[in-house]
C-alpha cells in the first residue's frame, strides 16, 4: 500500500479507541519509538491518515470491520445470498452470513441425511 488512506470521522474516533487500548507503543498519548529523551505525541492519534506501520500491520487488523472499511483489499464487504444483508467475508468463496450460514448448512446436512436414508 503505497498510498496514504484517510479515515473519515467514526473510523478516526474508533481508530483512537483501538491505539489507546491495544497498541504496545501507546504510553499515555506518547509514541515510544519516538520518544527521544522528550515525549513525542502518537502521530496516529492526531492524524486521520494512516501513517503509524505498527498501528497498520499489528493493531488495525484486530477490528476487521474497520480494517476492510479503511484498507478495502482481502476482506471485503458481501451481500448474503439469503437475507441480502452485508457481511465482511473471510474468502472469495463465501456466500452467507454468520447466522444464515448456520442455518444453510443445517438445511443441506438435513437434505443430504433424507436423501441417503431413501
């Protein structure tokens, strides 16, 4: 990813939550790769852009659902062939939702075990 993203507003409030709860270079608003004998505010916290690698590679991928939003890429966005509602695939191939796969795959054991028993 050679460019810079930006994030609008909802995804830069929970991109901050994220930093302050799960990034190991967070200490209390500073950077620590930055700090330098003077405390160094965390660029990502005060920037919509995603310029932090760490903050990108390790602590974006945790919340999929923003991850697809801001980054696009592997997983993205799908309409479920059932109830037609979004959902965020893990693969190419998928084709329900969460619930409705349940259900989809209890349907066709189920049609399966008539079939053979006749």
């Amino acid at each position: 990813m050679n460019e810079l993203c930006r994030m609008n507003e909802d995804q830069f409030r929970r991109a901050r939550k994220l930093i302050r709860r799960l990034c190991a270079n967070y200490d209390g608003g500073n950077c620590l790769p930055l700090d330098d004998g003077d405390p160094c505010p965390c660029p990502q916290l005060i920037s919509p852009t995603l310029i932090c690698k760490y903050f990108r590679a390790a602590v974006l991928p945790t919340d999929r659902e923003l991850c697809a939003e801001i980054m696009g890429g592997v997983h993205s966005w799908k309409r479920c062939a059932v109830c037609g509602g979004r959902f965020l695939a893990k693969g190419n191939r998928a084709l329900y939702c969460g619930p409705c796969a349940q259900k989809e795959r209890r349907r066709k054991t189920r049609d399966r075990v008539r079939r053979h028993r006749g």
